[in-house]
C-alpha cells in the first residue's frame, strides 16, 4: 500500500510562521498559530489511527511546535498588552500628545 500525506501539512507550518512573525502586533499572532495548532493536533490524531498509511509526521511535529511557540509568545505579549493598557495613567499621555500638537501648531477640534 502506498503511503499518503498528512493533510494540511503546508498550512500548518505557514499558519505557525505567521503567528510566530505576528506574536509582537499586540498578540495577534495567537490566532494563526492557534489554527496551526489545532490542525496539527487533528493530523496526529489521524495518524494516531493509521501510523503506516502516512509518511510526513515529521513536518507535522515541526509545524506544531512551531505553532505551539507563536502561541505562548503572542499569548505572553496579549498579557503585557493588557497589563500595560490597564495600568498607565490616560492623562499623562493626554496632556503629553496635547503639548506634542501645540510644539506642532495643530490645533484641537
């Protein structure tokens, strides 16, 4: 019997690239590699069931991993986000940007 592909295996390892490239745009990257994640998860499972009909485990394994790093480093940087929104001083940065406007000469509307 020839042996197949896992599905998904291309997808998986540019979904974990993506999140991984993403994880610094205030978390977004836990998105795509969370997918990558879930679709790594879901290819093993099928080959938990058939080992010898596929033959690219491997590329699986990397993507997951791959996916499985994006998802801990965007989700590390969501929490600083929201750690960082939720305890700054919104009026220090108001009076800030309104004294940036007035050295610019825009005014308020």
């Amino acid at each position: 019997m020839e042996q197949q592909k896992l599905p998904n295996e291309t997808l998986i390892i540019v979904l974990g690239i993506l999140g991984y490239l993403c994880c610094c745009f205030a978390g977004i990257g836990i998105i795509p590699s969370g997918i990558a994640f879930y679709l790594a998860r879901k290819s093993e499972k099928l080959y938990a069931e058939n080992p010898e009909l596929y033959s690219n485990m491997s590329q699986i394994k990397t993507g997951k991993i791959i996916a499985l790093i994006a998802v801990i480093l965007s989700a590390l940087v969501l929490i600083r986000w929201i750690y960082v929104l939720s305890t700054n001083d919104w009026s220090d940065i108001m009076e800030q940007s309104r004294e940036m406007m007035e050295q610019w000469g825009i005014e308020e509307q």
